[in-house]
C-alpha cells in the first residue's frame, strides 16, 4: 500500500475537503485522519491560571530550609486529634 501525507480540512458538515489535487488511480483508499491536540504546555498553563493562588504559611523558625518546608505545607485541620491518630497508628502497628 503507498502512503499519502496530505492536509485537509474538515468542514461544518463533517465532510472531508482535501486542500491539494491528488495524482493517483481512481478506487477505494484507507483514511487516516490526525487532528492536531493542544500541547501539554499550553494545557498545563490553562490549569496554573484556574487554579486560586494559596496563601503562603507564616511560620517562624530560625532554620532557613525547615522554615521553608513548614511554609509549603498544609495546617493540621482545625478537627485533629493528636491522641486519636497515635492509637489508631499503634493498633494497625500492633494488629490489635
């Protein structure tokens, strides 16, 4: 089978308009249609600019790298239970 590589458009109708004259024997052909996708670039851009911008943390440490990492996380939820969360760890840690 010999390959083609052309363009075409697709009109409102769905119909195939092919831009360039065709050179080759009448008869029934196999088509294989590639539509161009948005770039993952200009996707990921779209997502960056949907997105609300978050409130930096405000923590004081006198460690540069820590205080950085402390200011990318998230609070503990306001419902937290420190002594819950410690029984629940050691009753999976210890099958019980």
């Amino acid at each position: 089978m010999q390959a083609y590589k052309l363009n075409a458009t697709i009109d409102e109708s769905g119909n195939l308009i092919i831009d360039e004259p065709l050179n080759i024997a009448p008869g029934t052909v196999e088509v294989i249609i590639l539509q161009p996708v948005p770039s993952l670039e200009s996707s990921r851009e779209n997502q960056i600019q949907s997105q609300p911008e978050k409130q930096k943390r405000i923590v004081e440490c006198s460690i540069p790298i820590l205080k950085e990492w402390l200011e990318s996380t998230e609070p503990t939820p306001s419902d937290f239970d420190p002594d819950q969360a410690q029984w629940e760890y050691l009753r999976e840690k210890h099958n019980l």
